[in-house]
C-alpha cells in the first residue's frame, strides 16, 4: 500500500511538472533567410502614418513577410567624411513579422552602411536587433528577440527566439 502511495505521488509530482512546462510556454528557435527588399515611402500601419517600410519576404522556422516601419524622427545618418556618396544609417521602428499564424511584433534596432558611389549604386548592408513585444493569433503575447544581417542584392539571415504563452 505504501508502495504504491509513493508512486502515485511521484506520478503526481512529474505529471504536474509536465504541465508547469506546458503552461510557462514553448520557445521557438527562429533561423530565416529574407529575401531582398521592396522600400515604400508613407507607410501606414495600425492608424499611423510612417515615413515609409521596407518589405521582405522570409523563409525557414518563421515564414512570411517582415515589414519594417520607421520614421525620420528615429534615423541618424553619418557621412564617410570627406566624401558624400556613402556613410552609416541607424535608427530603431516597429517590426511586424505576418505569418499564417497572426503577425510577430518588435521594437527594431538597425545600423547600414551605405555606397552610392558607381558601380556600387544605391547598395545598402545592414544589421540590427529585435525585441519581441507581443503578436496576434498564435502569438498573442510572444516574447524573445531575432538579430539580423545582411545586404540588399542577396537579402539576409534572421536568428533568434520566439516564445509563446
């Protein structure tokens, strides 16, 4: 009878663990390629206007579309002294990952390098840091963060974690 008094509260106690893992949530490791990227000017989003987005679609363990949103107020721009044909760019806007499953929200972090100087035209690289903020659907209530590198001719690699509730 003790015997099985025991088991049965071990079993208790480890099927209650199982669902304490269950409850705290499940973590995603996120590893994405995004393609390379269409810019709009005067964005909207969500009722509000930015001064423009740039789109890119991303494929692997998060598939969809990354829209990013910024505004001029959230950019800096420092010229490659003594010439005026390339520099560095950093700033910080709103991510939006749109999945099948809801859409992804981050608070993005960015700096590129950019060369306007033939051959060169318009080539941009850029890197930068999400922080995951919330999302719909199956993401209501995510967390984590995705880091991000890449160029505009060949896009870039996105990696990180998404947990969910």
């Amino acid at each position: 009878m003790q015997r099985t008094l025991h088991s049965h509260a071990l079993l208790v106690v480890v099927l209650c663990l199982v669902a304490s893992v269950a409850i705290a949530g499940e973590c995603k490791p996120i590893r994405a390629h995004a393609g390379t990227a269409t810019y709009f000017d005067d964005c909207e989003y969500d009722g509000t206007t930015y001064l423009g987005c740039v789109e890119t679609p991303i494929r692997g363990t998060l598939n969809g579309t990354w829209i990013f949103y910024y505004t001029a107020d959230n950019t800096v721009d420092l010229p490659d002294l003594p010439s005026d044909w390339s520099g560095v760019s950093s700033g910080w806007g709103l991510g939006v990952y749109k999945t099948n499953k809801g859409k992804v929200f981050a608070q993005e972090a960015w700096v590129s390098h950019w060369d306007l100087a033939p051959p060169a035209v318009d080539y941009y690289t850029f890197s930068g840091n999400s922080l995951i903020t919330g999302g719909t659907r199956h993401w209501k209530g995510a967390t984590g963060w995705l880091g991000f590198v890449g160029d505009e001719a060949n896009g870039g690699v996105i990696r990180g974690e998404i947990c969910t509730p």
